[in-house]
C-alpha cells in the first residue's frame, strides 16, 4: 500500500471523464465513452480502501475525519451546481418536469438518487433521459460506497488478523455474481444498483492492497500498463451499451485494477498518463461531470433547436469552463476550510435543506406560469402505451429474451384467411394497434417487435434483438402461414443494405413485402415543442425533417427497385419540408421524440392501401 499521491491517476481520470463527457454530447463518436463511470469506480475503490486500510493498520483512522474530508470534496461543488440547475429548471422545464425535477433534487442530494431514476427507467419514459440531475446517480453509488466501506473495514480490523480482508473480498465475490445474474434478469437494476457496481470499488482495493506490492521486472510492468492503456481505449472506442453492465464490464474493470496496480512512477506509461493536459482534466473531473450534463439538458432548450456539430463543440466548451470554475473556486476554496465535524455536518444539511424547501415552495408558483393549453399538451408526457402491447408481442430493455415473447398470443395464423405479421422495432409496434383495427375479417395480424432491434436477418444489437429476429426469420416466418410481412423500424442509411437482403430472402418464400418507412423525429418530445412554442419555423428547426426525406428517398428507390411495397410516411405527415402534421384533433401525433400516439398512427393509416 501507498499513500503518495500519484498523477498518472490524474491521467486515468481525464480519461474517464472525457469519455464520459464526449460520449453524452454525442454518442456515436464514442459509443462506449459511458466505461468512464466504470474507471472511476476503480480508482475510487482503488483510493479509499487503500486510505482506510492504511490508517486502520498505524491505528490512526477516525470515521469523523473520514467524512468530513469526503463531504469538503463532494458537496460544495455539487449544492453550487443543484442550485443554478434548480434557477434553470424553473424557467425552462414545464410544471410535470419541474416536478420531476424536485423529486430527483431530494434523492440526489441524500445520495440515492440511483434508486429513484432506476424507478423511472421505463421504456418511454422521458423523464429519465431529460433530467439535468441524471448523472448523479453514479455518484450516488459512490457515496453509498463511502458509506459501508469504512464499517466492513473497521469490523474486519477489529475481529479477524490474517483474514481480515475476508469480509471485503466476500462483498466482492457476491456483487460481482449479482452483477452477472441481475444483467440477464433486469439490466437496469443491474446499472444503477450499487451491490452489482461494489465489485469494481473492492477490485480497485485489491490493487492498493495486493498489487500494488508486487514486484515485477520492468519491461512486463510496461507491458501490462501499456495494454491496459489499449484495452480501455477499445472500450471506450467500440464497446456497445447493449447488455451493459454484464460480462463485458469485466473488461475495463480488469484494465484499470491492473494499471492501477502495477503503474510506477519509473514507467514510461506513467509519465505519459502524468502529462499537464491530462492532470489539468483529471483535476477538474469532479467539477466537469458534474457541470457536463445540465450543459447537455439546457443549451438545446434555450436555443429551441437541436444541437448542431458546433453546438456540441460549444456544450463540450463550456462543460470545461465552468468545470474549471467549479473546482478553482469552489472545490479548492472549501477544501481548505474548516475541519470540524459539527460545522460541516451544519452547514451540510443547513444548505441542502433550504435548497430543496426553496425549490419545492416554488413548485406551485412555477406552473402558475402555464396555460391550461399547455398543461394538457404536457400531460401527453405521460402517455401509456398499451397498444404496443409491451413484454408480450413487444419486448422492451427490460425483457430478458426470446423467452418472454408471447408466441401463442402474438402469432395469429388461420387457414383460410390472409395472415399478415408485422415486424420491428418500437416504430412497428406503435402501427399494430390501428393497423389490427384496420384488416377486414378476412385477415389477421401477428406481431414480432422488439425495442431498439431492426428487422433484418443479420441484426446486431442485444440479446432479446439476434433470439427474436433469429427465431422469426429462421423459423417462424417459414413455418408459418403467412402470406404478407409488414417490415417498419426507426431506419438508418445503414440499414438499406441489409433490408435489401432480409427481403429477398422473405420474397424467395413467396411472400408479399411491405416496408414502412420513416417518420420525422424530434429532438425533443413533440408534446414539449408544442406547449413551449407554436412557431411553426421553431417547431421545423427542432425536427430531423432533411435527413429523414432523404433517408426516405434512398429507401423508396430501393424497395421499389426490389418489386417489394413502399409506404412513404412522410409523404403523410409533412406537405413540405416545413410543415408537418404535429396534431390530430389537439392530440399530438407523437408522444416522445418520434413515437406515435393511437391517433397519430391512425391518421396516417388512414392513407396505407396496402393490406
């Protein structure tokens, strides 16, 4: 064990916070920039099992000052940044939001506010992914890490000698094997709870504690360093978030435990983990995580548009600025201050306590500020979606497999009757309901759909997408009796190749194919848009109308090329490139960013010919 501060570790958070930050503004350039929660996690394990354990063996550990420092570290940045969040949130956010916001304020700041956004991890829900408060969660984890460590430790000091660390390596093992079951069983309890997350803290104790004495030659020590170095910048360049945390997570876990572990300050590795740059970003991680995601949530939201390749750039600018403010002024300032356990356990609760009284006595002030109009078009928010007919014929994130697909009530085959299967994504499953109203009684309709998963043959993507387009293109589309597939999904440029294929292969069969095409998107919820503005040119400017026409165009001419039958959607919502249907007898046509409602579907329905 060593208590010597280390700036290569100031290296390895530069690298995770940067990937984190990059990968929230703008995902697919970095798809698995969300591992730097994962480093994180390590190191953090990593600096305070090793502090414990060192002071628990000179006999100078005091849970007191144990605390005190973690609260001078973490809360003064975080209350600043809650506090000009809440400012933004009452003029920005709608009453329902505001609301939400309240609510995820209060578990945030008794850090377990994890628990409350794995509640609203539903499918649809909005709330989730338009909280300024979101990214909290993982600093919840690490709080309540902070909380329990100490306990174990100290009870494994006071009662065990040679097996002292039993405790901590049982609590490892056991999360660890949590993670791996909960991952198959609900994957986003698997993500936000903390006992599937405890492995990877114990894992970086096990380098300060184990490997961090070995010694070993040189050159292999470079080897190791400059291969975990590699490993966690493939993770971070190509790993996918589909059945993230699982086995995958071992990956980055393992790379960061061993560098952590056997970095020493003679190694090439080290110094150029020590570099200025990467200690001046692993400086001000703390402050730059926390300021990154209301960035992210506010700048579209002031400028009523989505966020353009400069506008991230901006975002990514600004995050750094006040980032840098936040540890300068703030972090640094508090740092130095006062140390007595009484005044900074007062001035704690004292703060967040008028903090959150302030911003929930001004719930009711804030949705006096709207309109009856738009209370109601915000109430679509919260719209329910049983017509997708979820974990039966529509399998979400939380399904586990093939195994929770409803064969017998999904598939409908009767002889001497057209029998038609609608097949997809989310954007399949919101036409089964209007399209089922549609078939004359002649017909009948199945539905295989599946969130996130396009219907192709060689689809990628999660467990539930490869077993359940495997299983309908392998087996029930060629067992069945149909005799017409409707194919829809939330398309890409990049899907029209393997499209091209999938239908050849259903035509081969001899079946009739229908594809339906995109709709215009929004990057916000349509209902949002329209109880914030009724600009027509502001409610253009938030959609994806230019690259879904042509996204449209390009499939159109492939699917009519291949004698299959397109439906062009956008021929239905939108008259030009300015003007798209956004209502249906003052319900909105979507109810997210994309997704439509009953009678949304309905009224473009009303224009397909082809059943």
């Amino acid at each position: 064990m060593t208590s010597s501060f280390r700036t290569d570790i100031q290296g390895l958070r530069a690298l995770a916070v940067l990937s984190v930050v990059i990968y929230h503004i703008s995902p697919k350039h970095l798809i698995g920039g969300f591992v730097g929660v994962d480093i994180f996690f390590v190191i953090s394990g990593y600096l305070i099992i090793g502090q414990i354990c060192n002071q628990l063996s000179s006999n100078s550990f005091s849970l007191s000052t144990f605390y005190v420092k973690r609260f001078k570290r973490l809360f003064p940045a975080y209350i600043s940044v809650a506090a000009i969040t809440s400012l933004f949130a009452f003029f920005l956010f709608l009453p329902s939001e505001f609301k939400g916001f309240t609510s995820s304020l209060v578990y945030s700041s008794f850090y377990i506010s994890n628990f409350y956004f794995y509640s609203k991890s539903g499918y649809f829900d909005s709330e989730l992914q338009g909280n300024p408060l979101l990214h909290t969660w993982s600093l919840s984890v690490e709080e309540q890490f902070y909380a329990l460590m100490p306990f174990v430790l100290i009870f494994c000091y006071a009662n065990f000698n040679r097996w002292k660390y039993a405790g901590l390596l049982a609590i490892g093992v056991l999360s660890f094997i949590a993670c791996l079951i909960l991952s198959s069983v609900d994957i986003n309890l698997a993500f936000f709870s903390p006992f599937t997350r405890f492995w990877q803290f114990v894992a970086g104790g096990f380098a300060a504690l184990y490997l961090s004495r070995i010694s070993i030659a040189s050159g292999m020590r470079e080897l190791i360093n400059v291969s975990c170095l590699i490993a966690l910048m493939g993770c971070i360049i190509f790993m996918s978030h589909d059945d993230f945390p699982g086995v995958k997570v071992i990956i980055p876990t393992l790379a960061t435990t061993l560098f952590l572990g056997f970095s020493r300050s003679e190694d090439l590795s080290y110094r150029v983990a020590s570099i200025k740059i990467a200690r001046f970003f692993g400086n001000i991680s703390y402050s730059l995580y926390l300021w990154h995601w209301p960035v992210i949530i506010f700048y579209p939201l002031l400028l009523q548009q989505e966020a353009t390749q400069l506008h991230k750039v901006n975002i990514l600018l600004l995050s750094i600025l006040f980032g840098s403010f936040g540890y300068y002024f703030i972090e640094e300032r508090f740092r130095r201050g006062t140390s007595k356990p009484l005044r900074v356990g007062f001035a704690t609760v004292s703060l967040t306590c008028l903090l959150m009284l302030t911003v929930w006595l001004n719930e009711s002030f804030q949705e006096s500020r709207f309109t009856p109009r738009q209370k109601e078009l915000e109430s679509f928010l919260a719209y329910r979606t049983p017509h997708f007919r979820g974990e039966t014929c529509f399998l979400t994130s939380q399904s586990r497999g093939l195994e929770d697909f409803d064969k017998l009530n999904c598939i409908v085959n009767e002889k001497e009757k057209e029998n038609i299967l609608l097949i997809g994504d989310s954007h399949a499953a919101h036409w089964y309901s209007s399209l089922n109203r549609s078939i004359s009684k002649n017909q009948t309709l199945s539905q295989i759909t599946a969130s996130g998963c396009k219907p192709v043959l060689r689809t990628n993507g999660a467990k539930r997408c490869k077993e359940l387009m495997s299983w309908a293109y392998n087996e029930s589309i060629t067992s069945e009796r149909f005799s017409k597939v409707i194919i829809s999904a939330r398309w890409l440029r990049k899907d029209i190749p393997l499209l091209h294929e999938s239908i050849e292969l259903l035509q081969s069969r001899g079946l009739k194919i229908v594809v339906i095409g995109p709709v215009v998107e929004y990057f916000q919820p349509l209902p949002r848009i329209l109880a914030m503005s009724d600009d027509a040119a502001t409610i253009s400017n938030s959609s994806n109308i230019q690259d879904a026409l042509k996204i449209d165009s390009d499939m159109q001419k492939e699917i009519t090329d291949l004698n299959a039958s397109y439906f062009s959607t956008l021929n239905v919502m939108c008259s030009d490139q300015f003007s798209c249907i956004t209502e249906v007898n003052n319900i909105p046509v979507q109810f997210d960013y994309g997704h439509l409602t009953e009678a949304g579907a309905q009224k473009i329905l009303e224009h397909f010919d082809f059943l």
